[in-house]
C-alpha cells in the first residue's frame, strides 16, 4: 500500500488517459483472452528517506510474447503539491 495520486491510478479527472488502471485494465482483457502474462510493479523513489513513491513502474509481457510494456507513471496530479520526502500534499490555489 502507498500514497498514489487519483490522476496516476485511476484518471479521476479525465486528464491522464495513461494512468495505472488503464494498463491495468489492457491487461485485464488479454487475461480474459486466454492469454497468460507476466507482470512486475515497483514503487520508484528519488531517495531512500522519501515516504511517498515519485512515480509506478509497470512491467509487463505475455508468454507469447505479443504483447510487452514498460511504463513509468509519476505519481504527480495537478492542482496539488507533494513533499515526498515529509509525506506532506497541499492543493495549489
């Protein structure tokens, strides 16, 4: 479990049309097709002390190998400012 932005998980604001569940979602459908895959998620940090991720990287191939992703999704949203070091969010006026 970590502090993720809605605009880098889920696209709450219809503004990152590339957030997590989209490929999430792509993936869903390919497992659903019958076909296995591959997946690794892991949380990016800019330093060891930071308490909040700056970002989600995603990896994924199938077995067949048609399909194969590698996406870094920052953990950012507009409006709002992220001290990831102190763990602090404050909305921007």
């Amino acid at each position: 479990m970590f502090v993720q932005t809605a605009w880098s998980n889920i696209n709450l604001q219809r503004l990152n049309y590339y957030s997590q569940s989209y490929f999430e979602n792509m993936l869903e459908e390919i497992i659903k097709n019958g076909k296995n895959i591959l997946y690794k998620s892991k949380l990016i940090y800019k330093t060891k002390i930071d308490k909040i991720p700056i970002g989600i990287q995603i990896q994924a191939i199938s077995i067949d190998e048609e399909l194969s992703i590698n996406v870094f999704i920052p953990n950012v949203s507009p409006g709002i400012s992220i001290d990831y070091t102190e763990g602090k969010i404050t909305r921007l006026e």
